[in-house]
C-alpha cells in the first residue's frame, strides 16, 4: 500500500498541469530553460470575508520538492503524447531542482497580496513546481484558517476533527487533519494523521455500535467494562432524554461507581443542541455526575458554535466535521503563482502582469516583505512590500503605500516600531536549509504570532482591513510599469 507520506518516497513530481511541460519544452528548445525566474505565490482574497489566513503546508512542499523525479514510467507516458522529443526526455530523466526558495514559516497569520512564497530559479524549474506548490498550500492554508475561526468561538473548549469521511479524498482527509490541529484542533479522528505527526486521535462511538446490541443499556455496559478509565456515551441513538441520558446515568452508578471510575462523559449527534444539553446537564447534575462532560457534534461550524453557547448551552467540547474538513462555506483558497521578474546578463528586469481587474494586476520585481510590530502595543500594524534590495531602517520614518492608490498612505514615525523579515530562507541553491519543526512547534508558534494581531482582525463579519502595503520605490515602480504598458 502506498504510503501518504511524501518524504518516504511517494512521487508526486506529475501532479502538475500540461501546460506547465509544454511551456517547459519550448523553453528549452528555445535556450531560455536556464534563464533566471522569479516567481511570487500570494492569494487575493481572505476565506470566508475573514481577516486573515493561517499559512500552511510548508513541510509537504520542501518534501515534495526534495523528492522531485521523473520516473521511467513517467517518461513513457509523456512519450506516448508524441509532443515532446528524446533530447527534452533525457533532461527531464535527470531533473533535480536547483533553485532558491523564501518561504513564510507555517502558522504564520498572513493576508492578501503579500509574497507567502519567492522562488528563485532557472526557468523550467521554476515553472514545473507551480501545480504541487499552489495545491499543497492552498488546501492546508485553507483548512487551518477554517479550524482557527471554529475554535476561535468555541471560547476555549476543545474542537475535536471528526472530518475524515467528508474530506475530499485521502489527502484531504490526512493533510487536512494536519492543517486543522495547526489550526487549533485538539485531535483528529483521523488515525493516519496521528501515525505521521503526533496528533492525538480521539473517538469513541458511532450509532452503529449501539444498535449492534439488543438494548442501548446493553451496549452501555459493554463500552462501560472495556474502557472504564474513558467512558464516553454517544446517547441519541434512540431517545436522547427518555433513554440515552438515562442509560448513561444507570451505567454510570450499576457499572463504573463500583469499579471505583466515573462516567467521562456523554455526546449528542443530533437534535436541538442547546435544549438537549440544558435538560441533560440538569440531569446529570442531579445524579451527581457534575464531572460529567458533554460534547456535541452534528455539522457544526463557527457560526452555529458561536450561537449556541451564546444560548447557554452547557458543553465542554464539541466535534467538528465536514464544515471544517472542506471549509464547506467558502471551500476554494485562491492562491496563485505568478512571475515577477527574469534575470539578464546579472540583472534583474521587474515583470509585471496587467487586467482588467485591478484585483489582478501584480507586483513588480524581487521583493520582501516585513512585518511592522508597534513598540508600545507590542501589535502588527502593517505590513510592508519593499524591492528585496532595499534596506529599511526602523529609527527612521517610514511612509506606506497602499498597492493601487497611492494617494492613500500612512507614515510611522522613526523609533516607534520594528521590522521583522517575513520569509525565511527554504531552499538554497538546490540545497535545503530550513529546520524540520515538529507540528507541536508550528502549532505554538502560530498561537504566539497570532498574539501580535489586533483583536479587530478577529471578526467574523466585517473584520478591521489590515494594512498590506508598499514601500515608495516600489510603488513608484509599479505605477511606471503599469504607465508604460498603457502607453503601448
């Protein structure tokens, strides 16, 4: 059986576009394959109208791009096309990627517009990473932001990933998990994903476990007798306050109290939520089970969590599914790839890409970018574009700009703030040079970075628009460009 694991030597090299090999052929009949290219990879537009992004699938990327090859096999296939020749074959047998590669740390809160990723690279290698790059990122991005906005209302309480099942595929299912506890998720239900990074996986009971006994009591002091340290009831299989409740309660004090354990707690599937817990909570309480815990699932999301524990619902954990798993309201992250300069004889000419959509017109050149954190807040204020030569000094002011009106801008005073590199050096020269972090590290440093964001930015509607602009070069630069291309 083939393994999920990238690094263990599954080969996803292929999981690319067509277009992106008959570009690659043409550049390297044409002699350009070698050319310098710089691309960007950024999105446009928060998931859900939120105020943020969570970043990730970085590690799947690096992996993924260590372990770039063309098979034999591969090989045959693309032969069998008959659209590219024996030369083209002969250098795809012995590709490895050679290029230098910035990245934002995952779990880092990102926005619009800014560069997530630069790649630095000759030109086919550069462009044949684009499908695998965008497709890794964009799902776990995706995933993460939904799972942080669902436990962001939960206000504390443990969300559990109960998506597997919904997931679009075993990949979504996996990586998806992965995403989620970067996210927040206290565990997966996902057994894989507890296997490859360490996620607690958590579950108990389905519907048909009770129905497979002849009486729900029965199918009670069965669970009950096999995991007394960890008894957790599913109990709307049936008749939710005239049985499950009641059967729990019965085999809490016939079964567990005179091994010296206690029942752990219960669940609900379906149902009016909050009604359900308000009844059941009062009878749990009544039999002095107030150590009782109740968890609730039954397609949830942030929305339906934040109104039901707004109504007083008395849960203490809640199992979330396919709202999370596939970010099921808006379950398309739009992230892109674009090109942003070619290197000539040593120098670097900008590229610019123009639309009709202003949305879509891009930035310019090799770049950086920053994170401007106000020194007596100890909060994000902005973050700044700049060429990747320019040098930025924080005792100085600093005027922004935003990235098509200029005209709207905003100027820091020298000595108030400081400036942190966003990206880290991934790949250089071919050679990776980016630690491994375990998932526990990204998930507590997505927390910490997290921290330096204002709490306007944590809306579900209409959160604060959060400042993502240009340095005056730069924005002087794209208007030059943007007023040449018009010109022709």
């Amino acid at each position: 059986m083939e393994t999920l694991n990238v690094s263990s030597g599954r080969n996803i090299t292929m999981i690319m576009d067509f277009y992106e090999l008959t570009m690659s052929y043409n550049y390297f009949k044409q002699g350009k394959g070698d050319e310098i290219a710089y691309f960007d990879m950024f999105y446009r537009n928060n998931p859900d109208n939120g105020g943020f992004v969570i970043f990730a699938g970085l590690q799947q990327l690096i992996e993924a791009i260590k372990d770039m090859r063309f098979t034999d096999d591969d090989i045959e296939f693309l032969r069998s096309l008959n659209t590219f020749d024996e030369e083209f074959f002969d250098y795809l047998k012995n590709f490895k990627f050679t290029g230098t590669i910035y990245a934002i740390p995952e779990g880092t809160p990102v926005f619009p517009y800014e560069p997530l990723i630069t790649v630095k690279a000759k030109l086919i290698e550069a462009q044949l990473i684009e499908t695998f790059l965008l497709v890794t990122v964009n799902h776990q991005s995706l995933i993460a932001t939904k799972t942080h906005r669902v436990v962001q209302e939960a206000k504390g309480r443990p969300i559990m990933e109960f998506g597997a099942r919904r997931a679009q595929g075993y990949d979504g299912a996996h990586y998806g998990a992965r995403a989620a506890y970067i996210g927040g998720a206290a565990g997966s239900a996902a057994v894989s994903a507890g296997v490859e990074f360490g996620i607690p996986v958590l579950g108990t009971m389905a519907h048909s476990f009770v129905q497979s006994y002849d009486s729900e009591y029965e199918a009670f002091e069965s669970y009950a007798r096999t995991y007394p340290d960890a008894c957790t009831l599913l109990v709307d299989t049936y008749d939710t306050l005239k049985s499950g409740v009641p059967n729990a309660i019965k085999v809490a004090h016939e079964v567990l109290e005179p091994m010296g354990k206690r029942l752990s707690g219960i669940r609900l599937d379906s149902g009016d939520i909050t009604y359900l817990t308000k009844k059941a909570r009062k009878m749990l309480d009544a039999e002095g089970l107030t150590d009782c815990k109740i968890t609730v699932s039954n397609s949830l999301d942030e929305y339906l969590i934040r109104s039901i524990l707004e109504q007083g619902a008395p849960i203490d954990s809640f199992g979330v599914g396919e709202n999370m798993i596939v970010s099921k309201s808006s379950p398309v992250f739009g992230g892109v790839y674009k090109l942003v300069a070619i290197e000539k004889n040593g120098v670097i000419e900008p590229k610019i890409k123009i639309s009709e959509n202003t949305e879509k017109i891009t930035n310019p050149g090799y770049k950086k970018v920053y994170r401007l954190i106000e020194k007596e807040t100890h909060k994000a204020i902005a973050d700044i574009i700049s060429f990747a030569d320019e040098v930025l000094d924080p005792e100085e002011d600093l005027t922004i700009y935003h990235q098509l009106s200029p005209w709207k801008n905003k100027t820091l005073k020298g000595g108030t703030y400081d400036i942190a590199p966003l990206q880290q050096l991934i790949f250089d020269e071919g050679k990776c040079v980016y630690p491994k972090y375990s998932l526990n590290q990204i998930r507590e440093y997505s927390k910490e970075q997290k921290d330096l964001l204002w709490d306007e930015l944590f809306r579900l509607e209409y959160p604060h628009a959060y400042y993502v602009d240009l340095t005056k070069k730069l924005s002087d630069y794209k208007l030059k460009l943007l007023a040449k291309e018009r010109e022709k």
